[in-house]
C-alpha cells in the first residue's frame, strides 16, 4: 500500500475513537481514554494491570496499536475492559 493510500484511508479515522463489536454482536464506539486489561508482561506493563489507553494509532502495515503513557504498543496485547 501506498503512502497515498493509506492517508486517503486514515483521513476517515480518529486517534481517540475505537470501534468494537462486542461478544454479542453490538456494535460500541469508545472514547479514549479507555480501560484495557494486560494479557501478558510487554514493556514495562506487567500481566493482570489495568491500564488506559490514550490514542489508538495505526502502523503503516494497518496493524492497530494503542498509545498508553506516550508509549506504543501492538493491541493484541491488551483485552479491553467494558463497564
């Protein structure tokens, strides 16, 4: 993908909102900050910590990755916590 296409596609999103569809099919928008629970030790984040994420950005590679205390981390690390 082109750094063209992939402007042309991010111009449609924001850093402070996110997308998900729940266990049960409904479809939410988050606002961050929000809460996401630590799946396993990455960085200086331990495993069970909760943590809140500050922007969500995405990689060139369109892999979304989630800014928490100025620091960059892949989401597959993280399960997102809902009230």
């Amino acid at each position: 993908m082109s750094d063209e296409e992939l402007a042309e596609i991010l111009k449609y999103s924001s850093s402070v909102e996110l997308y998900i569809v729940t266990w049960n099919n409904i479809l939410k928008l988050l606002y961050c900050p929000f809460e996401v629970l630590v799946m396993h030790d990455v960085g200086v984040l331990i495993r069970g910590q909760k943590v809140m994420v500050d922007e969500v950005k995405v990689t060139h590679d369109l892999q979304t990755v989630y800014i928490i205390k100025n620091v960059a981390y892949y989401y597959y690390h993280f399960e997102i916590v809902l009230e």
